[in-house]
C-alpha cells in the first residue's frame, strides 16, 4: 500500500468517524463507536498496519497524519460524551422535579387490631382503680389450668371447657385466664389488684359466637375484707365508662368453679335499651362477663389464708365488648384480617 491510498484511508475514515459521533444519540452507543474506531481491533488500528509496508521516509509523515485523526477523534467522543451527559441530567432533573409547594402524600396509618384495641381499653378503666396488668403462660399444666382452680381430674366442670392438649405430658393450651390468678398470688403478696389480659385456646366449632383461639381479660382482687359489694361497685363503674354513665346494671347467679357465690353481670341492652329486643334475646339484658368471690380453695393454692384473706374474681372477652358496642353481629370478623372491617376501626 502507498503513501497516498494511506492518507486518503485515513481522511476518509476520519470524516466518517465525526460524522458518526455527531449523530449518536446516547452514551452506549457514544462507548461502541469509541471501540469501533480506536480499540485493539478498530478500524484506526487496521489503517495503522499498512505503515509497515511503506517505505522509510513516507512512516513518518503518515504516522503523524494517523495521531491527528487519532487526537480528533478523542476530541470528538470527549466533547459529544459530555453533551450527552448533560442533556441525560437535564432530562433526569426535569423528569425528577419536585415542587415543594405542593401538599404532602398522605402516609397510610396503620391501628392496632380491634381485640387489641378492647383490652387495651379494658385495661385502662380499670388502671384508675389501681389494677396492674401481668402476664401469664399461654401454655400451662393440668394443676395449674384446672386442679389449682377447683378442677379436679374427675370434676364434670371440666365439660364446660374443650381442652387442646400439646406434645408434652400434662401440658395444655390454656382454656381460660384465670390459672393466671395463681401465678399473681404466688408472686404478689396481698393487696392484690390484677389484670391477666391474653389469648385463649378451646377445641370449639367456629361460628358466629365462637372460635376456637379468643381473647379474654381476667381481673383479680385480694385483700382483708372485700366483699362482693366492692364487686359490684367496681363493675358498675367499668360498665359506665366502657358504654356511658346511667347505663342500667345487675347480677344475677351463675356457676364458676373457682369462685363462690358465683355471679353473672349484665348492662341493659345496647340496641333496644331495655325494651326487649332479638339481639338480648327479648330480655332487655345483655351479658358481659362473669364474677365472683374467689374460692377459699384457688386462695390455699395461691398461698394465702382464707380466713385473712378475701377477694373476688371476674373474666371478660374483650372482642364480646367490641361486639356490643359496635353492634358487630360475627365474632369470625376479628380473625379474617379483611381490610374492610379492620379499616372501620382507625
């Protein structure tokens, strides 16, 4: 190859390289052209292999004409890159803009669930009275859950409650709260003034009344002296605070276990005020919890003397209270996790 078809190769290549940087439109294909002109295997490179054919005195001249095409092009890609990315952060500004003066995007709150939501509330009546909330097991032993609390082995009491048993001998799922008045009178030494709010767990058929895992909040109270009058009293109160002030209370008999007498409290009806209605079973009354004064029996096996010491007992669902201040009519509700009853309660 000669001296003139080298340079003529060069210019040629030269013009057809700055014409292609002028026309690129973005940095990767500005990077490919880069490697097509100048890499190891560009065509600069292949035009430069021709010089050793040349004779001596024309490598000279045609060397320096292939560093001026090589400086243009540099130029070029140098020029043309930072064109494009000023025009790419241009873009990226506009395309990111914000305006300040514009109001904020909500941000969704989440709320604590509703059975959540009841014991909490349960619990802060009752806190002005002075109860403390304790925790207890949810996995417990047959003494404990049943024996403890005037349950013997043999007891038909134990029919009233269907019992899931775990992989460990003696052991259960808790049926109810109050082996938790146990472990407070075992750990508290008298005044005693507790609340055991926690889950529950009963081999139930589900339905609208029932499930088989639940919530409920025990409440016990032990000192010198107390009777049922200061039950009484106290669940009045709870009541007025919990539904509004003048809201018709009574006891009437019922049967636990571990307390004695036994008692049921009932609020006058929440829909129909008394009158009688299918939602109180045309009663005017409406059940929220049971009580009663502790047994001399749960009192030895706390450790305490029941000729010392007195105190009474009571255990309430806390989704049963939401039931009956929100007329929701489907205890399965609390469970499903639908948004379009959990939202209701933000």
């Amino acid at each position: 190859m000669d001296l003139a078809t080298l340079t003529a190769d060069l210019e040629a290549l030269r013009d057809r390289a700055l014409s292609a940087i002028a026309d690129v439109s973005d940095a990767a294909s500005l990077d490919a052209l880069s490697v097509d002109y100048l890499g190891k295997k560009g065509e600069l490179t292949a035009v430069l292999r021709g010089i050793g054919g040349l004779p001596p005195d024309d490598r000279p001249r045609v060397g320096a004409i292939a560093n001026e095409v090589r400086v243009a092009l540099e130029i070029a890609l140098e020029e043309r890159g930072s064109n494009l990315r000023a025009s790419e952060l241009d873009r990226r500004l506009t395309a990111e803009t914000v305006d300040v003066t514009l109001p904020g995007r909500p941000i969704r709150r989440g709320t604590l669930h509703p059975s959540i939501e009841a014991m909490n509330e349960i619990c802060e009546i009752f806190a002005q009275f002075g109860f403390v909330v304790h925790e207890s097991p949810e996995v417990e032993d047959d003494l404990t859950n049943f024996q403890m609390l005037n349950i013997p082995l043999d007891h038909p009491a134990r029919d009233l409650w269907d019992t899931l048993y775990v992989d460990l001998p003696g052991h259960l799922l808790r049926t109810h709260t109050s082996p938790g008045q146990i472990h407070v009178m075992r750990s508290t030494p008298p005044p005693i003034r507790a609340l055991l709010p926690g889950r529950c767990f009963r081999y139930e058929a589900v339905d609208a009344s029932h499930g088989f895992e639940f919530f409920q909040v025990e409440g016990l109270m032990i000192d010198r002296g107390t009777t049922m009058a200061d039950l009484k009293g106290l669940l009045d109160q709870f009541a007025h605070a919990m539904f509004g002030a003048g809201r018709k209370t009574r006891f009437r008999p019922g049967y636990y276990p571990f307390t004695e007498p036994s008692v049921a409290f009932d609020v006058e009806c929440l829909v129909c005020g008394g009158v009688g209605c299918p939602a109180c079973g045309r009663s005017g009354w409406m059940t929220i919890l049971g009580a009663g004064m502790v047994h001399s029996v749960v009192l030895r096996y706390g450790g305490l003397d029941p000729e010392e010491y007195q105190g009474f007992a009571f255990g309430m669902g806390p989704e049963r209270i939401k039931m009956l201040k929100h007329g929701i009519t489907d205890l399965r509700l609390f469970l499903e996790n639908d948004l379009r009853f959990l939202e209701q309660f933000r």
